[in-house]
C-alpha cells in the first residue's frame, strides 16, 4: 500500500473543508440565530443541497435526489459499480456545525481530489435525510426508508415536530413523491462499497491521542420505558412508613441501571433520560414515574440483558415498596458488524498515513447501519473537542477531517482496484 499512497496537500484540503462548513452554518442554512438547526423539507435545508450541488457539479457529478429526498450524485450513468461515500447534512434542534455536514463535506472533498488528481474513481456520495429525526422525531428516517425499514403505514403517520403535518403532506409540498418511497431501496444498487465520516461524539480520540477511529461496528440498542404506579400523599402529613412513592423506585432503578451497565461486557452503556414524576408537586409524594431506557452496546447478549435484568428489578423495587411497574419497549435494534474488507482497507490506509489511529465501536446510531445491510460499509471517526455534540459549542478540526479524506481516497483506491 505504501509504494501507491497518495499524498494531498492537506493543508489546502482542510481549508476548502472549513470554508464549505463555515458556509453552511452561515443564516441561510440554519434556523437558528443561536445553533445549526435545519431539517427535511425546510427552505434552510434546501439551501444546504443545492449548495452540495452546485459544488459536485463543479468536478463532474451528476445530481438527482431519490422520490423523499434523498441527495444522490455520481461520477459515472446508473447501472455502473460505483463506490459510495457520504453522510447527512441536516442537524439537531440545537445543533452544531460538524455533526453529519463535516461527512458531506469530507465526501465533496473527496470527489474534489479525485478529479484534481486525475484518478478516476467511480463515486457516489449519498446525503441521507433526515438522519437526526429533528423535523418528524425519527432518526435515521431517509437511511430507514432506503433500506426498507418502515412501512407506508408509519411514512402516512409520522408527524412534523412544528405543525402535526403528516411525513407524506410534507414531502409533497416539497415537490417530492413519497408514495414511490419504495423505490429510495434503488439509490443503494450500484454500490460496491461505503465510507461514512462522521465526528465521534465522544472524547475517545482526543483522550488517547489518535486522530482518526476507524469504526468495526456500530451499538444495537434498546430504547424503553418504565412506568411505576404507586400512591400519591401528603409529603409532610404522611410517615417514611407508610409510603408507595413511586420516585423512589425510579431513584433505585436509575442507580442500578449503572451498576449493571458498568459491569456488562462489550462497551455496554445505560441511560435515563427523561422522567416524569406525578403529581410533580413539592408537597406531594409521587404516585406516578416513568422514567426511558436507553441501554446500548456492541454485544448483543450483554446489552440486552441490561435491559431484562432491569425490568425485573424495577418489578422488585416496586413490589417492595407496594408499588407496581410496567416495562414498554419502544424500539430496539441489533448490532451491525461492519464489513471487515472496508475496515481493514481504511486501517491499512491509516497506517501509511502515519498518522495515530484507533479501531473502535460506534456507540451511536448512523446511516451506515441501514447501509451494511445491503452493502460493505465501514466508518471513519474524528475528534470532537472535549467529545461535544449536539451542540452548539461542538468543535471539530478541519485538518483531521482532511487526513480522514484522505485516507479515504487512499482506501477506495485499494478496494476498487481489488474488484
């Protein structure tokens, strides 16, 4: 791989990429005067494409987008093997500049050294929509449409955050047509191969000095509730005794919840994140508490028995304290494996950058696991300062990205040429 390692002018790389995210945070793509916030269907978010656009049809692509949106551009007709990069390029509710966009970018960038250095690489890159869930509250909605993961049914019930317009009312006011949404599954057809970069939301990286994570597998997870029914009461007239306060089981299993995560195998993690007490007063003992669940990991076995070892100790805690609990799964989903070919071809290109890389899971959620289902994918990761995201205050390092890119561009060389 050393004798064919192509070396960029990463200097200059890194500052074509902050000019296109400087640009892109910029009011005409973000609804924020405070944060990143732009979505499905939004003129901010139209803005943002036709940015993409225009900047990939300046080194050769052709651009279309998929019947709900999806961003499609390509080097080479339809029905040519053609290897795919990308991410997405809409954001949190309070987001920040990097999250999903810096992998857009860094896939543009790609497409740029291609053309620059006359390589020639058969190449798609993919902006999926809606990857953050901030416009109808799903994520990875474009990546789930593409890989068949949800049914008309729930496309015609999905609901805008901002007005209750339904998934489909949207999209045809966009000029779209959700109603060939099956036909999104023919973006994926031509693929020999996938890369996502994406910022790591976490300070592995910067903790342990690496500048790049090549990702082996992303995190399953369960995503559930709890809902403990106890009996409300006056909280000064009412003895220590004599309660069934329901908080305290939440307080217990919230305290569990960590006990096992900690001590479960496989990078397992465990959160509680939203709560909600009732009567919610000062002077009232909780009758009520729900309190969600998400429990992830890399080991299939080790996360989900997290979540059943908890649904059994909150109906004990309960049971204790005269109380009863009920646990509902939301969703849950498998870990994806990555495929160890593309893994292995962006390890090995990491190397001969020289620069420090860790092989890691991905402990969020990405549309790459809608992506490995049908084609070889792995990911790349950079550093996020202090691990920020979803946030404002997020901050990546352009130059890292460029390295990224150009590992990347390093890495497809080898697997096209491989066949």
């Amino acid at each position: 791989m050393s004798d064919a390692w192509i070396s960029i002018d990463r200097e200059r790389s890194a500052r074509r990429m902050e000019r296109d995210i400087e640009t892109l945070a910029g009011p005409d793509y973000t609804r924020s005067r405070k944060a990143i916030r732009r979505y499905a269907y939004t003129p901010e978010y139209r803005n943002t494409l036709d940015y993409f656009i225009k900047e990939l049809e300046a080194v050769g692509f052709g651009c279309t987008e998929d019947p709900v949106g999806n961003l499609v551009a390509r080097n080479r007709p339809a029905g040519e093997r053609v290897f795919g990069i990308g991410s997405h390029c809409d954001s949190n509710r309070n987001g920040g500049k990097y999250d999903g966009t810096m992998g857009v970018v860094a896939a543009l960038e790609v497409c740029r050294l291609n053309e620059e250095l006359g390589l020639n690489l058969p190449l798609q890159v993919i902006s999926f929509l809606e990857e953050e869930g901030s416009g109808f509250g799903q994520m990875v909605l474009g990546s789930r449409i593409v890989a068949g993961r949800v049914s008309e049914e729930e496309l015609k019930s999905f609901r805008a955050i901002d007005d209750g317009r339904t998934f489909f009312e949207h999209a045809k006011e966009a000029g779209y047509e959700p109603e060939r949404w099956r036909e999104c599954a023919r973006i994926l057809d031509d693929l020999v191969g996938w890369i996502e970069l994406h910022i790591e939301q976490a300070r592995v990286l910067e903790d342990t000095g690496n500048r790049l994570g090549i990702v082996d597998a992303i995190a399953g997870y369960v995503h559930a509730d709890i809902t403990v029914r106890g009996r409300s009461d006056h909280a000064g007239a009412t003895p220590m005794y004599l309660r069934s306060d329901a908080g305290l089981v939440m307080a217990e299993c919230m305290l569990e919840l960590e006990r096992l995560a900690r001590e479960a195998p496989g990078g397992t993690v465990g959160t509680v994140g939203e709560v909600e007490l009732e009567p919610n007063l000062i002077n009232a003992v909780p009758g009520r508490a729900r309190f969600s669940l998400d429990i992830r990991g890399v080991d299939e076995e080790a996360f989900r028995g997290v979540a059943r070892r908890l649904r059994d100790f909150a109906a004990e805690s309960a049971r204790r304290r005269g109380a009863t609990s009920d646990y509902s799964e939301r969703q849950s989903l498998s870990v994806t494996p990555l495929d160890e070919r593309v893994v292995g071809a962006l390890e090995e290109a990491a190397r001969a950058s020289g620069e420090p890389y860790l092989r890691m899971p991905s402990g969020a959620a990405h549309d790459t696991m809608c992506v490995a289902e049908r084609v070889p994918a792995a990911m790349v990761f950079v550093p996020c300062e202090e691990g920020v995201s979803h946030s404002p205050e997020e901050k990546a390092d352009p130059a890292d990205a460029a390295l990224g890119a150009e590992v990347m561009l390093n890495a497809i060389r080898r697997l096209v040429a491989a066949g």
